[in-house]
C-alpha cells in the first residue's frame, strides 16, 4: 500500500466554513441479524443511513469510511439490539473527535414472520416495513420504531346503503303472506338476497413509535400485535375457506372510517409505554381515486408534530 497518501478531509480548507447538522451515507447495503423479543435471532437485509453532525466549522468534512466500518463490524460479528447499537453511535463519535458530537443511525428493512391463519391453524409469512432509527445527542440514545400494518377496512357508510338495498329487496319480495322462514332463509343465500354489498379498501397504517430509553431489548412482534388486534382485520397470509369467511365476519363486525382506525390506534398507543408516537392512517379508497387519510400523535412538548 502507498504511504503518505494525502487526507484531505484532515488537512484541506473548506471551501466555506460552517457547521452541519448531519453528514454522511445513505443506501447502504447492509445485512445484519436483528434481535428482538419472542423472536428468533433473524438476517435481514437493510438499507442503511448513517450520520453524524460536522460541528467543526473549517473542518474540510468528517470520514466517511469510518462510519461504514463501524456499521460493518455491527454487521459481521455482531447482532443488531439497543446495546450494540449504542456502541455503534458512541464509535462514530469516538472515531470523529472535536469533529463531532452527534450520531445516528437508521435501517429499513422488511422483518418476515410467521403468521396463524384466523381459524384454520395454518401458518404463513408476512413482512412488514420497518424503520429502525438510533440517535445519540449529548450523550442521549434514543431509538424510534416505525412500522406499517396493512389491513383491511371496510366502509361503515356503504355497509349502512348496503343494508338499505337488502331490505327494500325483502319488502319486495315478502309480505306477511308469503313470509316463510325456509323461503327467507334460501332467499338470503342468493345474490337477490343479499343484492348489495359494501366497498373493502387495502389499508394502510404507518406507526412511529420513540422507544422509553432503559429499553435493553426491542420489542416489534408487541408493537405490531398491538396494532392488529386492536384492527382486527389485518391482511392474512394463509388462508383456507373458513378463515376467509371468518374474515368476513370480522370486516362486517369491524367497518371503519380512517378516523375510526386513528382512533383505535390513539387509544391503544395511549395504553402502552411508548414515550412518543405519531401516526397516519391511509385507506386506499376503493370508491375513490383518492385515498382517506388520518394522522395523530401524542402530542407532548417537543414531541412529534402531526
Ligand atoms: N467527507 C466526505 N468523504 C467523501 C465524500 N464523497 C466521497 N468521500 C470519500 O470517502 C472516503 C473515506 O474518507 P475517510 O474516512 O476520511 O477515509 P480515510 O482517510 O482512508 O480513513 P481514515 O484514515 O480513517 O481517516 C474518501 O476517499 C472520500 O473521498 C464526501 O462527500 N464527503
């Protein structure tokens, strides 16, 4: 290897001098396996962000390839959880001393688990978008999760217009004459029975969540159970007929606007630990061409914005 390489990220003027805010790489490939609790230890194959702020103000820039290491070591010889990342944030300080004093980190990544079918005890995958971001400031970690839950809703006003067609189809074709319980119950397993239907949309709810800071482990699987038992009616993996007619049942019994699902999951978010959340709720309209959409958070001083 040729010594006396020059470094001018060492020794070059800054065109300007200046502080920044965040500098460094993003898009980096990065596999790792990732701990989380009531999980397997399991590989995923991340998209990287990584950061650190440039206080120095004619400092030419900070080194990016010590960045990259650190995430490389956190990759190969090491399992992603609160501890390891936290030694990784303090080596990106360490490694950019009187540089800087502020580090982050985030991955995204699809975390795939088994999944029970409703009723038939089948079981099948299911990935789910993650977002996992680490900060350090002022010798301060923190960490934020994000996650998005696909589900289904079905519309509690069509369901309402729907019921309204059914029953001017009965009046139609009874009166208190011709009323027979086997006719009714025949007639309501045919198409003119049930002559309307209401409108489904694939949903969508992204959650951010900001970690308590003594956590020393993640916990995704609570998050994203939270979440789908509180909208009963997320998308399945396996299905056999009587999960899918069970999930029927649960849309019917579960009809909901955007501003129902916002709500459901304020409430369940209010009713767990997370120190912070934000979240937007989209339903991907089947009667539209445009989509319903709600957003909330905690709503604590200096906390998420909506
Ligand atoms: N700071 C900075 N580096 C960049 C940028 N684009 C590419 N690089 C390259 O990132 C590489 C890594 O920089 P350093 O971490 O300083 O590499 P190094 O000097 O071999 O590593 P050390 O000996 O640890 O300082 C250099 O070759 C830079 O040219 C950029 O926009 N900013």
């Amino acid at each position: 290897m040729q010594t006396n390489m020059p470094d001018i990220a060492d020794t070059a003027p800054a065109l300007q001098t200046g502080k920044l805010d965040w500098v460094g790489m993003a898009e980096i490939e990065l596999p790792f396996i990732f701990e989380s609790r009531d999980l397997a230890p399991v590989t995923v194959n991340a998209k990287a962000r990584a950061f650190v702020n440039l206080h120095k103000e004619d400092a030419k820039g900070i080194h990016m390839s010590r960045l990259y290491l650190a995430l490389d070591v956190l990759s190969t010889e090491q399992q992603v959880n609160p501890q390891t990342l936290a030694n990784t944030l303090n080596t990106f300080i360490s490694s950019h001393e009187n540089l800087s004093d502020k580090a982050q980190i985030e991955f995204k990544f699809e975390l795939p688990l088994r999944r029970k079918s409703l009723l038939s005890g089948k079981v099948g995958w299911k990935s789910y978008p993650l977002t996992l971001t680490s900060t350090i400031e002022h010798n301060i970690i923190s960490y934020e999760l994000t996650v998005d839950v696909t589900y289904s809703s079905t519309c509690p006003c069509s369901a309402a217009l729907a019921r309204q067609l059914i029953q001017n189809a009965f009046n139609e074709k009874f009166n208190q004459d011709t009323l027979s319980q086997k006719d009714v119950h025949e007639w309501l397993g045919t198409t003119q029975g049930i002559v309307a239907t209401p409108h489904s949309q694939r949903s969508i709810a992204n959650v951010k969540v900001k970690l308590n800071r003594d956590i020393n482990e993640f916990d995704v699987i609570n998050l994203i159970n939270t979440l789908e038992n509180e909208l009963k009616t997320p998308v399945q993996a396996a299905v056999k007929r009587e999960d899918e007619q069970e999930f029927a049942r649960l849309n019917g019994q579960n009809l909901m606007f955007c501003e129902d699902a916002a709500r459901k999951i304020k409430a369940s978010l209010e009713a767990s630990n997370y120190a912070d959340y934000w979240l937007q709720i989209n339903h991907y309209e089947s009667l539209h061409a445009h989509d319903a959409v709600a957003i909330a958070v905690k709503g604590i001083e200096n906390g998420y914005k909506a």
